[in-house]
C-alpha cells in the first residue's frame, strides 16, 4: 500500500487535499525496480487545469505503454500547501508513487501559456532542483519542456536542460533510447545532452550562444559545438489515425475545468488568421478517420465514465465528416445519458446546424469570436467572416431558440482605429436587434448579448511578430471607448461587456517575445512573491515591476515598438514548416487590408507542404 507525502494532518488543513494524493481511476502503477525510466509529467498550474490538458493524457499513457518506463504527475501546489511545504522541508512529490520528484530521471514539464513561467520555478525550487541548468549534477533529473510556449523558448533558456519542439507523439521514444545507451555507456549528464541535441526537435539551450547589437536587438545566436544543429525542425505527427491515443484516460477525483471525455479530431488550421499562433505552427491539417473516432469514443466513455463528450480542434466545423460524426454520437450518447460539446466553431449555418443537433432540448448560449468589429478589421486579420455571416448566422441562432450569445473581440490590432473599436459596439447592437426583429411570440425570453475583449499580443512565428503592441494605458483607454460605445446603444440593457487585465496582457507580451535576458526577471519576480500569474487574485505586478528594474530592463523594448522586417528574432533558429517568406507577405498584406483565401480554396505557400498529406496537398497553386 502507498504511503502518502502528507500526513492527515496536513491533508485536513489545505483546500481541495484530493489534488495530491492521486489514486485516481485509471492512474498507472508499476514497480520502480522494474523500469530503466522514471518520468515526472508536470503541468504547472493547479491540479484542476492541469487534469484538463489533453497533451499530457496522451504523453502519460504513451510513455506508460513501454515496460521500461514509469511515468508520473505532478501540480503546482497551491499556495496554502505550498507554505507547508517550505516551512517542514517536505520536498515537492508525485501523485502515483508520493515519491520526491527530485528523484525521478525526467521532469517534463508542459508550457502552455507564458504566465505560467513562475510556477516552473516554483516546481524546481519546491523539490529541490537547481533553478539554472548549469547547476544540475549527475542526480538531478533532466528537466525538458515542451508545449507551445516553446515556440520562443528564450526567455527560460536558463531553467531547462533540454526542449522539445513540435509534438510529442514522434521522437520520445529516441530520446529515450539515447538517455538508456547513454547510462550503459557510463557517459555523463553532458554525454547525454549532446546526445540529445542530435534528435531532430530536441532544442539543448546550453549548446547555443547569442549576442547583441548596442541597441539592445539580437546581432546573433549559433550552436557551440557540432552536435547542435543550426535549425532545430518541429517534429510532427502525419501518420494521425496511427498516433498514441489514450482509451482510458486517467479520471479526476475532484471536477476539473473541463470534466469530460475529450476527442481530438483533428489537428491544425485551414483559416490563417494572422494572429493566431496556433494555426501556423500546427500546419498543416490532419484530419482522423471517421470510423477510428467512433471506436475511440466508445472505449473512452467505457472506461471513464464520464457524462459529457467534446471533440476538440482549432475549428470544429472544418472536420469533413463533422455531421456523420454528429450523428453516430447523438445516436450513441442518447443511450448512454451522455451529452456532446462542440467548442470551436464559426458563426455560419453548418456549424448552427451542428449546435442545433446537440441542444435540441437545452438552448445555452453560443460562443462565436468575430475578433473584430469592422469589415476593415477582420480583413486585416485575414477572419474570413463578413458581417453577414455574422447577423445572419445569429438570426439563424435566435429563430433556433437561443437567445444568449457570447462574442469574443481584441483590441490593439494592427491598423485598429477608435472608428473600429466603436464598431465593435455598433456589432454588438446589429446582433440584438436581430433578436427583436424576430416576431414577440417566438423569442425564447429576454436576449443577452456578452461582448469580451482580450488584448492583442503579437506571438512569435505569425504575420503579427513584426507589429507593435500597445501599453497598459492604451489598452485601458480603448476598453473604456467600447464601454462607453456599448453603453450609447439603443439596446444597451441587452449588452454586457467585460475585457481582460491590460497588465497581465503587456507582460504576456514581453515573456512571449522576450531573449534569455529576460529570464533573470523571471526568477527575479518569482524570488520576490510572483506564482500563480495567471490567477487574477494572485497576481502581483509590484514583483514583476521591481524584477524589471531590477535587470535595467524596459519591458517596452519587447512589446512597443514595430520590427524590422530583417530583424534577428530569438526565436528563428526553430522551423516550423510555415516559411519566414510567406509571414512577411500576410504582413504585407495584413497593411494593405487584403485577405488570403483558406487552404481548401487556395494553397498560399506557406511552406507546410513539405510535411506531406495534410488539406494543403488537395490545393492548386
């Protein structure tokens, strides 16, 4: 019987105990004696989001599929346990074994948004893990990232032994292989890292060395040795039907964020929009078979439990055989008391006829993200959704029987205008007036129309990392424009308007676009009090500020000012198959308010091909 790292004592003194002492259905036990490998999953947020990410349910049931490797889980603690912690020197541990994480061979930890950059730290400080690579002897485990964030991953260059670009399904087991040969051989822990280094997707930071220009901006960045490679190309799963797929997935004692079965449809983007960083380094689409999915369904609803299904994907209603899916789940989930959610959809009359499937009885409200008030707008930002789409499909919504709608906006984009902001609200005002215009007697009570705001930050590896982002200041000057906007309409009591924090923004802005000098803010602010940035209530600007001032860094420098087009990003030494050519022509175009048609109607070469299959293969030139 397992022995638990916290005493009952402890247990009945913290909030939500069951996040650390696993058990769970579906969690994978084995005998540490009779693994060569023993791995430690972390996601660095609390155990309720970190149980909701798809990626590390697929990389654990992966990994526990070999006999030679162990893996674990592991969260951030909250801060209440986290006090304990540090006060009684019990070192940070995992849920399968309670064993220390200190002394596992891996910890991998996913980044999968920057303000989560903090509690990385937190991770490596509470179980007792040098917090710079360079410090780490032969016992320390090799801590490797990967995730999205690892697009640009400067800025914590310092903090990790190894990153893996791309996804995961492909090259572990090498990397693996090579870590066992490398203990029979007797090398070191540097023997390993250049072994690594030749993986193709494996990024080894300390291999690398850049340089600056006087003016602050990157004159250079190059391997050290022949090991490391110049380019480190993203690994990518193209054989997508064939991929690891976990059929039990591990199930949460406490309701996570997204407590449902999830199955994954497909993977990348045909839309372009030219914010989104996720539709270019995800390139190209990959669909999965129909009559896979509906196996996989099965077996995963078998196995959990669970009474809700989602099908997960960039844009749901791009799947192909989205309606024959639709329709065999409705037909299945019906029986079992099992309802469906289909996240990620566009504001058109194929994805309400999907919704309409699945709420045939519950009518709550739908979610669209037009991203922009204006027509200007949205082909600035290459949407592809014309204000037509937008009223009618939400006429088609109403004479549905809905009548709440959400509607996501940003603010500061490039080119934006206090004329586009206030479109925002006249959008806004379009969309209700639609549901009073349908006759009293079919409206289904009184309309709600929610319009939020985030704020634009220009990711690495999309048309927008050239452009400027705004300051704190403009961004709250333009949410108090579309307030006041919203406010001056005629249907004003059918509006509700919320935006996001312009602080957090502008830092998400520096940790995404920032070199390896900004990891000394980062440990800066997170000696000082900083974890849990992405929780509003923990969020501390005075410790990032004093950070910043701290290392003589602007944070202005990264976020507020327009690159050169042949500006040296920290971040270009990665391939990610979207060619840095075709980003300056959809910046280009981006300013000249053009739109680039989706990948099914036109290939516009960005480079994605070279992976093979995938939509763009079906495209003329």
């Amino acid at each position: 019987m397992r022995k638990l790292a916290l005493s009952d004592e402890i247990l009945l003194s913290i909030e939500k105990p069951a996040r650390y002492i696993g058990g769970e259905v579906n969690a994978v036990m084995k005998d540490p004696d009779k693994v060569d490998i023993r791995f430690c999953m972390c996601f660095p947020d609390v155990y309720e989001i970190g149980m909701s990410h798809l990626g590390i349910q697929i990389l654990y049931d992966m990994f526990n599929r070999r006999e030679d490797v162990w893996c674990e889980r592991v969260y951030s603690p909250w801060p209440d346990l986290d006090a304990i912690l540090r006060r009684e020197k019990i070192p940070l541990f995992s849920l399968e074994s309670q064993s220390p994480v200190r002394d596992f061979d891996f910890l991998g930890i996913t980044i999968q948004y920057e303000m989560c950059y903090t509690n990385i730290l937190q991770i490596l400080d509470l179980a007792g893990i040098p917090l710079h690579g360079a410090e780490r002897g032969e016992a320390d485990p090799v801590v490797i990232g990967g995730g999205p964030c690892t697009y640009n991953p400067e800025p914590l260059a310092e903090f990790f032994d190894l990153f893996y670009i791309g996804e995961g399904e492909v090259v572990y087991g090498a990397l693996f292989d090579a870590y066992k040969e490398n203990c029979r051989q007797g090398g070191s822990r540097e023997d390993f890292l250049k072994r690594a280094a030749q993986i193709p997707g494996i990024y080894v930071p300390s291999l690398y060395r850049a340089s600056y220009h006087e003016d602050g901006t990157l004159a250079d960045f190059h391997p050290l040795c022949p090991e490391a490679p110049e380019r480190v190309e993203k690994q990518l799963v193209m054989d997508f039907d064939g991929a690891p797929y976990p059929e039990a997935p591990v199930v949460p004692y406490l309701k996570a964020t997204q407590d449902r079965v999830v199955l994954e449809i497909q993977r990348g983007c045909i839309r372009g929009c030219r914010f989104c960083q996720a539709g270019m380094i995800y390139r190209p689409l990959r669909e999965k078979q129909l009559e896979g999915l509906k196996k996989k369904a099965e077996a995963i609803l078998r196995s959990t439990g669970y009474e809700e299904i989602s099908l997960s994907s960039l844009s749901s209603s791009d799947y192909t055989e989205l309606p024959e899916l639709l329709d065999f789940l409705i037909s299945d989930c019906r029986q079992r008391h099992v309802n469906i959610s289909l996240p990620s959809l566009r504001i058109d009359a194929f994805s309400l006829d999907a919704m309409s499937k699945v709420q045939d009885v519950k009518k709550s409200s739908l979610t669209f993200a037009p991203e922009a008030g204006s027509q200007r707008m949205r082909d600035v930002i290459n949407k592809g959704l014309t204000e037509e789409d937008i009223l009618n499909g939400a006429g088609q919504a109403f004479a549905g029987g809905w009548n709440k709608v959400k509607l996501y906006f940003m603010l500061g984009l490039p080119t934006e205008t206090e004329e586009d902001i206030r479109d925002i609200a006249r959008l806004c005002e379009k969309v209700a007036e639609r549901y009073y215009n349908i006759p009293k007697e079919q409206r289904n009570g009184k309309c709600q129309i929610t319009a939020s705001s985030s704020f634009f930050v220009p990711k690495p590896f999309t048309p927008f990392q050239w452009a400027a982002m705004n300051t704190q200041e403009e961004f709250l000057e333009k949410a108090g424009i579309l307030k006041e906007e919203i406010r001056a309409q005629k249907n004003q009591k059918s509006l509700r308007y919320n935006y996001h924090e312009a602080d957090i923004s502008v830092l998400e802005g520096v940790l995404a676009r920032g070199d390896r000098r900004v990891g000394a803010v980062i440990e800066g602010a997170y000696r000082r009090g900083a974890f849990f940035d992405a929780w509003s209530e923990e969020f501390r600007p005075e410790c990032w500020e004093e950070a910043f001032r701290e290392q003589g860094i602007d944070p202005a420098f990264y976020t507020a000012r327009e690159r050169e087009i042949d500006e040296l990003f920290p971040w270009d030494f990665i391939d990610t198959g979207v060619s840095r050519k075709f980003l300056e022509r959809e910046w280009k175009r981006a300013q000249e308010e053009a739109v680039t048609p989706n990948c099914r109607q036109n290939c516009a070469g960005c480079g994605a091909r070279k992976y093979g299959g995938g939509v763009c293969y079906a495209a003329q030139d």
